[in-house]
C-alpha cells in the first residue's frame, strides 16, 4: 500500500495501556528502471529472477526502513512505504543475498547522475528517474595462486577479489582457492577488473 506507521512513543510502569492509536501516513517511494549497460535479450528474459532490495538511513533520527520490488519484463520497479534518509539499493534473487548467476550491479543513476553514496530521500517524497545499470555476463575465469616463501597456515583460507576499477565491494561472490591453489570465477561480464587475493582465518 505504501503507508508508514508514524513513530509513537508510551511508557509502561505498573498496570496494562489501552487507547493506543498508530497512525498511517504515505512513505517514500523509489521507482525507475532496471537497465543493462549491454543490451542482451536473454538477460532481459531472466528479469522475473531479479529482486530489488532498498535500506533507507537516517542517521540524525536514529532510525531507517527497507524494502523489497520485483523487476517487471520491462524492467520497471516500485519501492513504497519508505522512510527518508539515505537510500541504498540492491540486486539479490530470491534465495539469496547476491544477484542471479551472470548479473551484477554497476551503478544507480537519479535522472542520469551517477549516485555512488546512495540517495538521499525525504519523508514521503516520491521520487522517480531510477535506473538501476546491471551487468550480465557468461564468461569464466580461471587461474592459480602460488604461496612463495613457504606455505599458508591450515586456519587461513584464500579468497579472490574481482573488482571494476573504483569498485570497493565487488558485486560477484569470492570464491575460494582450493588446495592446490586453484580459483574459477563464473559468468563475468566483459569489462577490465582488479584481481585481488584476500587472506581469512577459517571459522571454527
């Protein structure tokens, strides 16, 4: 519906409260698009697999609001009932917290201007002109990570870091070196990356 309880505020010391009312008002919204940065219809095909995740902050109030959209075939999305603040979005599927297999989130755009920090939203603005630029890609890549001046201890595991330059958090899960050093990454999208190797203690 994109209604927002308003915030109330009671004590209870020593005997039960009644006459409680909590207040609805119209949230923020979110709407635009989801686009490629390279057109591919069989990605395209896939958008019903996409979901649209948004984190609202507001750090002054203390408080914030999320939410969650589908992507319509035409990649169009709506995310209502919204607190202002500083918003933040998302592309998970379903069953996860990370995007479908051969998509990965480039940048957000407001009306064309990139939006690295978020967007900033007030209490019920509705806002509109999101794009939200995915990538999709199928390619693989494989490759070796060689320990020299002796060898890794048995509590720490390798992982590798694919990242666009100017990315800090990369958009494709890291996959773990196996024992013999081995790492493959899959459905990459085309693009020049950084390749990082991050060192973890296993958890016990």
């Amino acid at each position: 519906s994109g209604l927002r309880p308003e915030p109330l505020t009671f004590d209870v010391i020593d005997q039960d409260v009644s006459g409680i009312t909590v207040k609805l008002f119209q949230g923020a919204s979110l709407s635009g698009v989801v686009v490629l940065e390279t057109p591919s219809p069989a990605a395209v095909a896939r958008f019903s697999e996409l979901l649209l995740r948004v984190f609202v902050n507001d750090v002054e109030r203390k408080t914030g609001s999320s939410g969650t959209a589908s992507v319509a075939p035409n990649g169009s999305f709506s995310l209502r009932g919204l607190s202002g603040g500083l918003a933040n979005l998302f592309v998970n599927s379903p069953e996860s917290s990370v995007p479908p297999k051969g998509f990965s989130l480039l940048r957000v755009e407001r009306d064309g201007v990139v939006m690295p920090r978020g967007i900033q939203i007030q209490e019920r603005e509705q806002l509109t002109g999101i794009r939200v630029v995915l990538a999709y890609g199928t390619a693989t890549i494989r490759g070796v990570v060689e320990v020299e001046n002796g060898t890794l201890p048995s509590a720490e595991r390798i992982f590798i870091g694919l990242l666009r330059p100017g990315e800090r958090i990369s958009s494709l899960r890291p996959p773990q070196v196996d024992a013999r050093g081995h790492f493959l990454i899959e459905s990459v999208a085309a693009g020049t990356y950084v390749i990082q190797a991050v060192i973890r203690v296993a958890p016990n």
